[in-house]
C-alpha cells in the first residue's frame, strides 16, 4: 500500500505530535507517533518537553536554552506525561523543570526525561560570533536523503521489513547531507558532518508562533548527532554493528530561525571512550548566522557478534 500523504500532511502530523495538551496542575500530555514502533525518538520527547515549558513560561518571554538528561527510553504506543515546575521568575530571566513519564502497564509511571529550560526577556546586548559556517554544497545541489536511504537498503542484504519501513516512512523533516553519515559509510573518516534540514512544508510564520520554530528544530537536533561519534570507527547502528543511545541534550538558542527554511547542521565529535561519544553541533542559516548550538554525549558500543554472546 502506497502512502499518500502529502508534504503539507506531514507537516500537520509534525505540529499535532509537538503540541503538547494542558491537563492542569503543572501536567502536560504528549502524543504518540502516528504508527511508531520500538523506542519514541529522543528528539520528539525533547522536543515535547520544551514544548511544555515554553506553555508555562512567563509572558514575553523565549527559551533560550535547556539541558536534559534520558533516564530511560520511551516506548512508542504510550501517552508521555509532561510534569512542570516553575522554579525561577524573575524580570529577565525565568526557569522551568519539566519530567516526562509514561506508564507501562500497571506499573508507576516511570521518568524517561528531565529537563531544564531557561528563559529571557528579549533585550539588546553586545554581540559578537565567533563561528563561521562551513563552506559546503547547497541543499538544491544535494540529493534528499530520502533517496539515499533507498539506494542504502538496495545495495544491503537481509534487511528486515520494519527496518526497511523505519528507513522508508515519509518524514516531515527534509535534509540533504554533503558528506557521508555513519549508515552511508564503512570507511572510517574524520569526525565531522554536515547536513542541510527543514521542514518539507510550510510552518505558521515565525512571528505567529516562534515556541513552534524553536521547537521543531530541538526535534531536528537529534538527527545525525550521535552518529558523528561513529565516523572515525567506520561502524553503524543500521549495519547492525553499534548498540547505543543518548544519555543527555543541550541546545542554546542564539537568535530566532525559520524551521521551515533551510538551516545547516554542522556536527563533529572531539571525543569517544569508555563506552561513550561526545558530539557538538552548530545550526546555520542561509545567511551564515550561527542559530544554535547543540552539544550531546551518548552510549556507543560494538555490537556483539553471534560467536560473542
């Protein structure tokens, strides 16, 4: 069966799983992918959470960054809660701690993530950038990595029918990449990556809804993060050869950027040991204007062959 959705259908879908819903008392519900399987995405659950400070945060003012640490992970299928608590608000700046949690069975809900986002009143400020975007390919000359993604799984053998879907779903994120990530690549290279992403349609104006924009790219920030930590390894987690996940998530927030406007994402890995990869981003606007910052370490291990179980 062919899916039809369109473009603007995706997008939709996108801004339905990232409005999170009031229940009062400081909780906030998430929804589920539509037709998810295995473990939520970390940026959704992020993303989410952001989502639900930015619903309780002061009047006036806009995240500017947050801090979360995955505590464990989230299963598709299952409402997240989103517990809020304002611990700081001041004049300029304001604090929210936010805890997700899902219920598995008749089990207690258990925390998945916490989360801390800061918040400031817009002001003037001495401004300086230090961080000149990379001098890469253009998106239009780049093929989606929708395409790439097909060529991968043709060129593979024994390839499951859920991994074929996962690779294969339609996405409400677009991004074409200039180098070879972790799944295209068996050669170990430097480092570094750096992909171009944006929404596949249109998203409300960014005066109508900034939290939205902010929103959508801490979604986006978890795309291809870790997997720069693999590079130098010449392993991947869709050959069957890493086992990892995120263990934290950091995003500042510099100057207000357009998610539906393509931004590039510039990502290297300084360092991987004891079990662990550390992975910095940068996110560009066409304007070469440093948007954001992102900064991430998870778990990153060889996979155990069968002879070694």
């Amino acid at each position: 069966m062919t899916d039809t959705k369109t473009p603007e259908d995706l997008v939709a879908g996108l801004i339905r799983l990232l409005t999170v819903t009031d229940k009062g008392d400081g909780h906030f519900a998430g929804r589920q992918q539509p037709g998810g399987i295995g473990r939520v995405f970390g940026g959704q659950v992020v993303a989410q959470a952001l989502q639900a400070a930015q619903a309780s945060a002061p009047d006036g003012m806009e995240a500017h960054s947050l801090h979360a640490y995955f505590l464990r992970g989230g299963r598709e299928g299952i409402d997240i809660d989103y517990s809020v608590a304002a611990d700081f608000d001041g004049r300029s700046f304001a604090n929210r701690r936010v805890v997700a949690r899902q219920q598995v069975g008749d089990d207690e809900p258990s925390a998945i993530l916490n989360l801390t986002a800061s918040f400031q009143r817009p002001e003037e400020g001495l401004e300086h950038a230090n961080s000149v975007m990379p001098d890469v390919a253009p998106p239009e000359d780049l093929l989606p990595d929708s395409e790439l993604r097909k060529r991968f799984l043709d060129a593979m053998e024994n390839v499951s029918d859920v991994q074929r879907a996962l690779m294969l779903r339609p996405r409400p994120i677009e991004m074409r990449t200039s180098d070879k990530l972790h799944w295209m690549n068996a050669e170990p290279k430097p480092p570094a990556a750096h992909s171009w992403f944006r929404t596949v349609a249109p998203l409300p104006a960014i005066e109508d809804n900034p939290a939205l924009h902010r929103a959508v790219i801490a979604y986006a920030s978890d795309f291809t993060l870790l997997g720069t930590s693999a590079l130098p390894h010449g392993l991947s987690w869709a050959r069957g050869e890493l086992k990892g996940a995120s263990l934290d998530h950091a995003i500042w927030f510099h100057r207000p950027a357009r998610a539906d406007e393509w931004l590039l994402y510039a990502t290297d890995s300084p360092w991987s040991g004891g079990g662990r990869g550390f992975n910095r981003g940068r996110i560009f606007n066409r304007d070469g204007e440093l948007v954001a910052s992102v900064a991430q370490e998870g778990v990153i291990r060889r996979a155990k062959g069968k002879d070694e179980a």
